[in-house]
C-alpha cells in the first residue's frame, strides 16, 4: 500500500483526524501543483531536529515552497547539521543535570553536543566577516540568512538549497536563537546591525506578487502570524495548512483555528483550510507524500 | 513510497512523533508475527464511528488479535452499521440545535441519524428473545456479544467476525452504552441479567493462557485499565502500544504512561512500550499497516 | 481577597479560561441554590486520591449533590482512606521499576502502597460475607456501594456520608477497578453477582424525579456518558458543568463539547452549560469555594 | 476563604494540578519577596485581551517584576486599550465571515474592532514622528517601547507604567504585530530601523546585573525562550515558573519542561521550578494574589 492509498482512504473516511489528514494532502496537491500559487512556509517547533530538514529541502529545491518563514533555532540546527554534528535520538526520561554535565543539550527527546555550538559560533564569525561591513551594518535577517546560506557546503542544507533557489528564508525574530546572540557577540567589537522592519518589504513583496497565496504552518508561533498577518494586506491566503499540536481554548496564536483566521483577514472567507491536530514529524512528511504521489511525483 | 518505506524512514529518525510511530510499527510487527503472542486489543473512544472498523475486523479475522476489550459505544456503532446505517462526514461547527431538531447526533465531525439506534433497539430486544432467558438472566457481556455477532449478518462487522473467529470482545461496562440502555428497556418485561464480574473470569482465561502478552490501547478509558490490570496477575504484559491524545499531567489513567503502568505490574519491567501521542484515525492505520508490510502480508 | 472576590473578577472578564471558571460558578451556585435542582455529580480521573475527597464529601454531606456516578477507581481510593492509609506525593519523573520493587503504585505524581490494597482485599472479602448471600447474588453497584459505605467508620468517607444521606453512588463499570478485582476473587468460593442493569434502574428514577437536573462532570469517561445519556430521557439536563483536559478533535466522548451534547439531547437546547478546560484539581474547589461563598455559606 | 488559604490547601494536596499552583505561588512569594531577586516576566499568548493587564501593570508598579520580555501582539492591545478601545466578549462558536464583514476580529472568544488598530495606526505614526530621527532610525525594541510608554496617558497601561519605572519592556520580535507593520509603513517615507540587537545588550545587563534571577513564564513562544537563553549566560535562573497549556511531546520550546532546561543551562542544575499546566487567565491571577497575600500585601 503506498501512502497515497493509505491517505486517500483516510481522505474516504473524511472524519476526525484521518479526514484533516486526507484533505490536508488534497490542498497540498493544490498548492504544489498549481503554477499560480505562491506557497509559504512557516516553521516552528523542532522541525530539522525532529527530521523534517530533507523534506523541507527537497519542497524548496523542486520549486514548490517560494517564501520560508522560520525560527532562527531551526535556521540554526540546519547549519551545525551542516557543520556535521548530528542530532541524536534521546529520551523524555532524561537526566538532564547529568545532560548538563555531559555539555548536551536536549529538545524533547532529541540530543544534540553543545560543542556543535560553539563551532557554530565560529563558523558564524567567520561567516559574519566575509560580509561587506556596508552591508552588515543594515541588513534583513532574510539577506542575512542568504549571505550565510551561500557559505554552506552541505546540499541538503535548507539555508544553502534556498540560497541557491533565492527562496527567502524570513526570520525577524532570528535574535532570538543561538545564532542571533553570535550575532550579538560579534557586534561587541564589530558592526552589524539588523533590522527586521527589512524582512517586511521582503515578505511583502511576495505577498503582493503572488497570484494565489497558500501556507502550510508547522506548529505556529511568530512565524505563523507574520506570515498570515503579512497575507491580510491581499485580502487573505486563498488555501491553508495548519499542522499544530496546539489547542484553541487558550487563546494563543498558536493553536487558533483557520476559521478565526478568516475575522482578521488571514485567511479569505471563500478560501480553503484544514488544520491538522497532529505532531508535524507524523503529517507533514505523510501529507507531502501523499500530495506529490497523486501529482505523480516520485518521492 | 509504501506506509512500510515511510515509516521506516520515521524510525530512522527516531524521535518525537515520527520516533513513537516507526517504534510502534516495530512492536506491533513483534506481536502480530509472533505465535507465541496473546495480542489484546483495548478500544475506546470514537474507532468504529472513526473508520477503525475494518481494519480492526480485518486484525480479528486474521487471528493477529485474540483478546477485544471495548467500549459498548464501539459495539453500538459496529451494529447500526451493519443494520445499513451509514456514519457520515458533518462538522464540528455544526449548529447541535439543528442537528436535535433534524433528528441526528454529533460525535466530533461524524454525523449519525438517530433513526439508527430506534432500528438497533428493535434488532437488540429481537435478538436477545432468541437468547434462551435461562443463558440471559445471568450473562457476561463477553457471552451476550457473541450471541449478539452471531446474529448479524455483516461479513464487515467487528461483533460478527469475532463470534465466527471465536475471539471474545468483553466489555464490562457494556450498559455505559445505547444498547445498554436497550437491555435495561428489554428488562423491564423480560428477563435479563447482566453480570461483568464473569467477564473478569473470561478475560483472566485468556491472560493466564497467554504465553506473551502483548497489548494496543486505543484511545485509553476504563478498557485500557481493565485489560492493564488484569495483566498485573501474571506480572505484567510483555509488549505494549498506546495511541491517545490525552496527557498524563491531570492524572488520569487514559493519559498515564506505560512507564507509570509498570509501578503496578501492569507492564513488565523489562517489556517494551511505546505510547504514541496521536489521533488513532490517523496512528492506528499507519502503524498497523507498516507492520503487515514488514510481516509481508498485503493490506 | 476572597476566592469568590477573585472568581467574580474572573467573571467580570469574562472570557478565556478565567471566563469559563466565572461561568461555571455561577451555574454551580444556580443549581446549588436552586430547590429544584437535582444535581448530578460524575468522577473519573484521579479526584479521591487527588485531594477531591473532601469536597465531594461535603457537597453529599450538605445536600448539594444528590446522585453521583463515579468510576470504581475513586471509591477504591476512598475505602483505602478510610483503611488509614495515606496518598502521598511523588513525582511524575519517578523511576518506576524502583516504585514496583518498593511495592508502591504511581498515579501521575501520587504514590499509593500497595499493601494498601491488600488490606482492602481483606476488608471487602470480609464486608462481603456480611451482605446476605440472597442480596449479593444479584445486586447492583449502587446496592453494593451502599452496603460497603455503611460499614465505613471514617467520616470523611464518601462512600459512608452517601450511605448516611442515602445518595447513590452508581458505578456499572465497578468491576474494572481493584475492588472490582475482589469481587471477582470473592466470587470464586462465594456467591455473588453484579448487575448493572439494575443501577440503570436506580438512575433512571432519579432523572425521572429531577425537577430540574444539573451535572456537574469531573473529568470525562463512562461516568459522563451514563449520566448524560440517562437524562436523554428527560430531554437533557438543564445545566451542565464539565472540567476537563481533554479536548474535542479526537471525537472521543471525555473532550466532547457540551454542544454536541445537545444533538444527542442530553443537554436540553435551552439548556445552559459551560467547559473548563482545566485540571479538575485546581478547577473544581475554586468553582465550589467561589459558588458556596455566594450563597452565603462559609466553605 | 481567602485565596491565599485556598491555595495554601492545594499547595498541602501537594499532587496534581493543585501541588503544581501551591508550588507556583510559593515561589512566586520567594521571587517577590526576595530583594536579591530580579524578576523577568516573559509574554506570550493573549494576556493582555485575556484580562492580565492589571496584574501585571501591578507587579511592574509594585516593583516586583524588573524585566518584560514580551510579544508585540499584547503590546499591541495594550495601546489599544489605553487608547479608549475595550476587548469584549464573544465566542469560540462565531460566525468568523460575520465578524470580518463586521469589522471585527477574534482572539479566541474575546473580540475586538478592527477600528482599534486604525487608531493604533494613527497614533503610532504620530509618536513615532516625535521620536527624534537619530534615535529612531537605529532603535533597539525596549528603547522604541520606552518612548511608546512615555506618551501614554491611561495609568493602567503596561508601557506606560514600565516606562514611568523603568522596567525595560523587550521585544525583539516586535515587528511580527499589528504595531510592527505600522512601522514598516511609516518607514515607507520615514527613517526608523529596528535593530533587536541592541535588545540583546539590554536583556544582557539585567542578567548580569542579577544577583538572583527569577522567570516567570507566561505560555511559552519566542519570549520564553529569548529569556531564558539569555540566563544562560550566569548559568541558568535561580527559580523559575512556567504557566502553559502546551505539551512536551511534540518537543516544541512552548511545552519544553524546566527540566529540559537545565540541560542548556537556562535553569541551575540546584534551582527551583514548577511547570503549571494551566491556562495563564485562571493559574496567574491564583498564583500572584496567593503570593501577594502571603507577603502580606493587599491585592
């Protein structure tokens, strides 16, 4: 059985979770499909520690995925993965003062070295001083993130593939992460000054180009808002993914639902959406299969 | 790609939600290829309603599960299907005043009518005529629900598969259910005894006769203890797979974790576990599928 | 401050979940106060040994609650109270093999011994053999409750206040608990029989003579569904309470909407009803502080 | 009863959901009551239209709370409310199309009117223009929200009250808001450039200014995080609280336990902490009035 039948039995179902996932794949065939559509996506939550770096990879590389919103921490696992240090599988149950002492660092039940860090911080010093000082002293975290992306070796890089594919990865917030404090040590005796009010002319201009807009939203957070919110200057994305283990109740961002989206002009009221109740590291790569597998790609 | 191929990749990855899913594809593999394995399948929330039903038929008839503990709303819902009611795909923004008034009941996004359950009380006081009062004045609900599958013609139909295959479904809190209530109806002229303390009898047969005893908790509830517990009288099950969405924080026994279970004997010490936090509509089918695969059996 | 000064507040702002605890008060201290109200009290989860005793006892002993339907669990935890032994507080993060080896069970981060449960062995075989072998061959759970209740000592017992003021407990599913086990045993030398027919019967009467009926739902399960679904025969109740941390998308019963429970008819479509979501521990005392404390009665 | 003697009872329950409040508000009492305790208090999710505003203008007022690390999102509604708009109750069950043709948008069940922010609109243009353009064209978030605070006349005002006592309000992900795109559009044809950066060196200074250093996390994000990595720098915080309702298992920061923390160093390996899964709206109020309250301070 190939995921595409799984799926489109789940999509026959057409109820609770197994419906979400089934008309998930359907919008994402969609979106991947249709020529006209500008597809963004935002990342939250372990998305490349948790796996998910080749498939995100691949969607920017085959011209699927144009716009990337993201955490700068999944900006950073990409590049110490690039680096070669590898995330390695953990446990919830852990010891973590012993952790502590062991200098790793654990996300969930997912290690990682804390001396992939510190090469970080150099690779990021390094990196930092081979960027025109001109153009350091002003610079976008999408411009950034490009500069950075053109120095990386790995192919399955997601910072190097976009760069390479000029896709746009948009981060505002990257300061908050252990990359942007890098950028704050480096700042203490050179210049570099960044300015996220840049990162809006970028996403910007993606939204105001695009024919139809789609997003698939991994987990939600900053970069879920800043991406919807950027949408409601085009009346709303016409098709949406939302992938979160959130819940609404409480009334974050977060967990809010697409339909709620639709009042703030997120989401246009005729457009399509589906939120998926789901641990991303189980929907996305099951929705992406299936999705390519009915546009008859190999995946 | 096949589900097999797609969850080997989620155990490679080996962590959080892809992690869970590749693990429980592997012990499900365990207990379904073993012959030394005694599998009880424990059901509660919205399975049948939800689209479990043929698989778990399927898992019945193919004699990979010998032992089924579930709810009476499971059972509720395999007959009414196989009385040619249909469950049919609603939302969870109905407007519930309509639905009353159009004479159909909500569970989640899963539309019934209520017509279904008036045919089921007809079926259930028929049928349970044709029990002998001598067998149905004190009657486990394991001996009733095989009465019950024998007479329902449905080759799809979990209760019917199971009487054929022999394979009890035990279901203590059986009257918790409409056709429980039915049976209460049915009592009122005639007799009927309902006695769930011979269900601990069959139940404990069939752990004592186990040589491994494996266990896939769907969902959690009073099943998932009921099956647990009765494990603890021969130190445990060897092999357990959990799918719930609930959290172990408030307590609970449907979010407990299988390491909590071990504190009782419920799991053995050195058994293998995995609790999969995940919709069932969507775990349930990936995992059981990847590991037929793996068995190279079709699906 | 007062609690029901800090609930008000609550109230006043009215929304998120700080508006549900406001509107859960409100309606606990409507079907409190009100004459007419028969209030129905359901518990599943870990209320008793998580510190709900108390309270609940107070509720039966003041005639506030008039029918509770509670899974076995919390009556098991009750008598083992009354035996002398104490719940004690642990730890989530516990290794539990070493909780197995030290005969202690862990209930999220509540540790019970286990010899706790063997003393309770000892006592009900004991209060068993006092029960008339003619009552005990077929009895239902509320019947059984009740003879158990009368010959508790502790004063803080639920099961003794309710036998004392003659409030069911009506537990069907008792059979899936320790005691349940007991019964079991006890069974095996000595007459006795279950019927949770009969307790349907004992529920009935009770819907049948509500003038109004509230619920007040602690945690989900069985209980939930029996009581609901009892009152479907009185076209629903007329105000419900649920807390829960369960949610809705699953489609399972313990997270359904008190909407959905209109489409079933057990909420009247007039009704009024309010879902906290929220850890019945921290939740329901500071609904009844807040409720009892605008009724002018000092908690 | 008091709230702190209610809360002193959940804090001798000591399990549950009530051990977790009884642990938060006595170290909340700890972090307060400490002089050697710099305080931060991060912010995300809807506090400020849920209703927190005054108790944590309060806290700021008070002295109590030295640092905010928050999303512009509830800066955002703190303007709005200062400039005359109230957030009003609605529904989680709205007609979303409705209320977009309205006007109005929803947070939850809390809804407010777009005109809000076209006032925010005007409003911000309008300071932003009395920023002097050497300041505001290379601008760090907590300076930017010092000069916003200074012009607000509402006393009840988050800004304006951290402004009147110095409390640095950090928001490097400021431009992910309503507030932040109005930057962008000033920027159009004005000078300003936001460089969160600069946030670091202030987040810093109070980190090393520390003697002991205390977190209180509301809902998690990007705030929490910024935060707590920032400890890192003297080794983790002393003591920490945590309110969310999100979960671990998807190994997203929001739901990361303390403990996780320790292993990055943003919690001492010696600290103390408590996770309260709970809505902030119903667990913050409890928490900071029983603090309070054993403090001896009036709430």
């Amino acid at each position: 059985m190939t995921v595409g039948e799984l799926v489109h039995e789940m999509k026959e179902c057409g109820v609770l979770g197994a419906g979400k996932i089934g008309r998930a794949a359907e919008l994402a065939a969609e979106m991947f499909g249709g020529k006209d559509y500008t597809v963004f996506l935002t990342m939250a939550g372990p998305m490349v520690p948790g796996g998910m770096r080749r498939i995100v990879g691949d969607l920017i590389n085959q011209g699927y995925v144009k716009v990337v919103v993201s955490t700068g921490a999944n900006m950073v696992h990409d590049i110490v993965e690039a680096l070669g240090y590898k995330h390695s599988v953990g446990t919830f149950l852990a010891e973590d003062k012993e952790l502590r002492a062991k200098d790793i660092g654990r996300i969930g039940d997912i290690y990682i070295e804390q001396k992939a860090f510190r090469s970080l911080e150099e690779w990021m010093h390094k990196t930092l001083e081979n960027i025109p000082e001109e153009k350091r002293r002003h610079i976008s975290t999408a411009e950034l993130l490009f500069e950075l992306g053109k120095e990386i070796q790995d192919p399955e890089s997601i910072l190097a593939i976009a760069a390479k594919k000029r896709v746009p990865i948009i981060s505002p917030a990257f300061v908050d992460s252990i990359a942007g404090f890098h950028l704050w040590m480096f700042g203490q005796d050179k210049k570099i000054g960044l300015d996220p009010i840049l990162d809006v002319n970028k996403l910007m201009d993606k939204v105001y180009d695009a024919k139809k807009a789609g997003i698939i939203i991994l987990g939600g957070g900053w970069p879920k808002h800043f991406a919807l919110f950027a949408n409601t200057f085009r009346e709303g994305v016409d098709c949406a993914i939302q992938i979160t283990m959130d819940r609404p109740e409480p009334g974050g961002l977060s967990g809010a639902t697409l339909e709620e989206a639709i009042s703030w002009g997120k989401v246009k009221p005729g457009g399509k959406s589906v939120t998926v109740i789901c641990d991303a590291t189980i929907a996305f790569p099951l929705v992406v299969a299936a999705a390519l597998e009915s546009l008859g790609k190999i995946h």
